[in-house]
C-alpha cells in the first residue's frame, strides 16, 4: 500500500510488491476488500457473497431431502434410542453454511490408536474449533480383508469422524436437527408407501434379508434396536435400519459403528450374542493393555560382527522349489 495526495486529501492506493498501483483491479474497483494472511488462521475476511441464514436453511433443506437414507444413522427404542447425522449430512452442511473451511491437523500415531485432530474455521465471522477423535487400531473390521487394508479401512473411518464431529460441533444445532428431520421424513415415507403397497411383513423381511447380505445377523439387529421379536420393529425402527444400511454400503461406518450391542441388552435377545460381544470387549481391553505396557527395543550401537559366509560350492545351481510354496515364498 502506498499513500498519494490529490488536491490536499490523501488517499491509498493499493500496490503490488514492486509498487504498481492495483487501482484498476477488479475485486477493489468494486470496493471489495482484500487481504494478504501469514497464519494459519485469520480473524476474519470481506466474503464476495455473505451467508444469507435464509438462503442456507433451504439450501440445506434441498440436500437433506436428496440424500435420504444416506444422512444418518441410529440403534435403539424409546428413551434409548439413539440417532445422529452422517459424515455425508456433515459435509452437505459445510457446504451450505458456505465461507468455512475445514482442515486436519497432524495425526498422533500411538501404539494402540490413531488421535485425529479436525479443525473447522469460520471465514465470515473468525469463529474456530478444534476437536480430537481417538480412533482405536483395535477397532473390528468386517469382512474378509487383509490386515493392510483393515488399517487402511480403520484410519479413513476414524478421519471421516473427526471431521463429522467438528463439522456437526461447529455449525447451529438447529440447523443440524432440521436437515436430520427433513431427510428422516423423506425416507419414512417412502416406507410407508411400501408398507401400504407391500404390507409391513415383506418390507421387515426385505430389510433383514439386506442387513444379513451386509454381515448383521438378526439377534444383533434386534439387540441393537432394543426388541425382542423381528414382529415388533416399527416404521420408525424401519427408517434407522435404511440409513444403517446406507452407512454400511457406503463404507462410512461399519457394523460395530452402527449396530453396537450391549451385553445385558444382547443377554436379553440371544445368549451366545452376549457371550460373543463380552468376550470381544475384554479382548480390545486386554489388547490395549499390553500395547500400553510395551516398551520400545532399544537396538545395540555396535551390531555383532556379521558370521563368515560358508564356502560356495562349485558346480550346477540347484534348482529352485516350484509349487504353491517356494523358499521366495517363505521369505514374505
């Protein structure tokens, strides 16, 4: 910035780094501002479009109803019902509140879990959060993966969280519970529909035939749900399962995740249910235990002297071992 007097009054002029004027630069023709940030985080910023509350409500609204199924998830009845938003609403919300940014911090590589740290900030207002999400190395995942693309699947699950939680801390709850409201309403009444055209038996049985294509057994399903008989899950019961079916195909939460399941709720429903969950519970306590008790080897300075190699014998190689199982292979 330079300053110039015309006719007595003095004016600024912005400059570029070699002192040409910018007077004709479009942003500040306009009377826009404009600012040069060095740190991580800036209070606040003149936006070209200011967030409208109206116009980001319906816009919410819009997505909300497009995604369906795909915007949440739940377990339980009654007083012990529990529902929240999925990673995908998360993001719709992001992107109707508009000039916000979210972004992840460094990730804390521990023995026993990953600690993702998410930050949300809030252009227009200055307003940041940062929120921590520990993600265990423990945590089961379903499926016949290779233990590679497990930790792979367990660090996306735990990333996705971290930024759903910001995401959801940050935006207004009332917004949040809207948008939950108009995707949840879209999805009971398709169900509806399907219960009066179909009747409520075959619509049950289509979603448990689904749920056990996807790895959930029905003693876990009724012992998540809180119901002792497939005949007594509701049209509402029917709405959590679609967006847990939703979250399930999708990849962004898995059976644990969605369908968890106490001992005394799963003692209720199926016995050797609850045996299977106590037994994995004392496990991944008894797992993370001995991986916080593991102290690091300390490698000696000066390695042993390597042992003299034996004399090569001369004449053919031999020939390698051919079958399923080589001496390559024994090697991995």
């Amino acid at each position: 910035m330079s300053q110039t007097t015309t006719n007595g009054a003095r004016r600024i002029v912005p400059t570029d780094e070699s002192g040409n004027e910018l007077a004709n630069f479009p942003m500040l023709a306009n009377g826009q501002a404009m600012q040069r940030v060095k740190t991580e985080y800036t209070t606040a910023i003149a936006v070209q479009q200011p967030r409208v509350l109206t116009r980001v409500e319906k816009m919410a609204m819009e997505e909300s109803a497009l995604l369906g199924s795909d915007a949440f998830y739940g377990w339980g009845a009654g007083k012990d019902s529990v529902e929240g938003p999925s990673v995908g609403l998360a993001m719709s919300l992001c992107r109707c509140w508009g000039n916000c940014a979210v972004d992840m911090g460094e990730v804390q590589d521990l023995p026993d879990a990953w600690i993702f740290t998410a930050k949300f900030v809030d252009l227009e207002t200055g307003y940041t959060l940062t929120r921590q999400f520990r993600q265990s190395k423990k945590w089961v995942v379903h499926g016949k993966f290779d233990e590679a693309r497990k930790d792979d699947i367990r660090f996306q699950i735990g990333q996705s969280k971290a930024v759903r939680n910001v995401v959801l801390n940050a935006v207004p709850k009332w917004l949040t519970r809207r948008a939950l409201d108009k995707a949840k309403g879209g999805v009971r009444e398709a169900i509806e529909q399907a219960i009066e055209k179909h009747g409520v038996e075959k619509v049950i049985s289509s979603a448990m035939d689904r749920l056990a294509k996807l790895g959930v057994d029905e003693p876990r399903i009724l012992a998540a749900m809180g119901r002792k008989a497939v005949a007594a899950l509701t049209v509402e019961d029917l709405v959590i399962l679609r967006g847990n079916i939703a979250a399930l195909e999708s990849g962004a939460d898995d059976i644990d995740g969605v369908f968890p399941v106490k001992v005394d709720a799963a003692a209720k429903v199926d016995p050797d249910l609850a045996a299977r969950v106590a037994a994995k519970q004392q496990a991944e306590h008894d797992a993370a235990r001995a991986a916080a008790s593991e102290t690091p080897k300390v490698e000696p300075k000066d390695p042993p002297p390597a042992e003299p190699k034996p004399a090569t014998r001369k004449g053919p190689k031999p020939e390698p071992k051919t079958g399923p199982l080589g001496d390559d292979d024994l090697t991995f």
